[in-house]
C-alpha cells in the first residue's frame, strides 16, 4: 500500500506519520502493493480528524472520524476501515466484480460469516415529485428523516440530499 498523508491546520510530525503508517500497514493484509491509501489529518478548533480514503475501481472505501485526541482518531479510522472491508467482502465477490486488482486473493477467499451478510428487512414506496434541493432539504426535515431522495426540477434527475455533521445539507447528484 502506498499511504500518502496531508495536513490541514497541523503540523506532521514524525510521532503522526508514524502512528498514522502503523495502523494502516495493519490493512496491507487486505490490499495489493499497488494500492493507493489517502490520508488527511486536520485540526478544527478541539476537533482532531482523521480521514482515510481508498480508492478503487468506481468505488471508495472511506472513513472519517473525530475525536478530541487526534491518535484516538487514528485508532478508530482504522478499525471503521477494517470493519467495512470484512462487511463488503462477500458483496465484492459474489457480484464476481474484477476486485483482484485492488484486494489480495487470500483476503476474498476467506469464508464470511452469515452474521455479517446484509438483509434488506423493509421497502417503502412513495411518490416522487420534482422539487428543488432547498425544498427537499425542508422536506427531509419535516420528516425527521437523515436524507431524503427526490427528482431534480431543473435536471430532472434522481437526487439525494442528506444532513452532514454541523448542521449543514449535502447533495448527491448522478455523474453521467
């Protein structure tokens, strides 16, 4: 894996990039060498975050996480990325998706547990009506619900907006 580490609003210093490469490296198990791992620390008042990004083939594995201590944050990033990684196994390689150029073979071969399979245990159905994004953000709130989809009155495609942390909206929107 190849770990590459930025800094906002702190300085990196060789205790960070250590302790930041020690977690990670407990990862390479999963990854080929090749793998590109994407690391930004930053400082925001008492807030130390962590977030992690790992790219690959038209999708993202990706954690973030805060805390108040900026190697508590380190620590639980890469328990969230190692959690995610086990949870997606048996999606990746039941739809048989080409995964071998990002993943070792020996971690897609590992039998999963039935606990940890994903079920889908309610549908909700509802009437989908163009609306702009601001309407769908008030929408979203009167239903006390976290995202809200809808189709987009100007594009006329199939949207997302949903709540990020402080008390901000952000928007989802199809890439063609």
């Amino acid at each position: 894996m190849r770990i590459k580490i930025t800094g906002r609003n702190i300085e990196l210093t060789e205790g960070l990039r250590t302790a930041v490469e020690n977690k990670l490296n407990k990862l390479e198990k999963y990854f080929t060498p090749e793998t590109d791992v994407h690391v930004t620390l930053s400082v925001e008042k008492e807030r130390q975050k962590v977030e992690v990004t790992i790219p690959m083939k038209g999708n993202y594995i990706r954690s973030e996480q805060v805390s108040n201590d900026m190697y508590v944050s380190i620590d639980l990033v890469e328990e969230v990325i190692e959690r995610q990684l086990k949870k997606y196994r048996t999606k990746l390689v039941t739809k048989q998706q080409n995964v071998t150029s990002v993943f070792k073979q020996e971690f897609l071969d590992v039998q999963e547990d039935e606990d940890e399979e994903i079920r889908i245990i309610r549908t909700k159905k509802f009437d989908v009506k163009p609306m702009y994004p601001e309407d769908a953000c008030v929408q979203m709130e009167l239903l006390g619900h976290d995202f809200f989809v809808f189709i987009n009155a100007e594009t006329e495609d199939v949207n997302v907006v949903y709540k990020r942390k402080g008390s901000t909206y952000g928007l989802i929107e199809p890439e063609y």
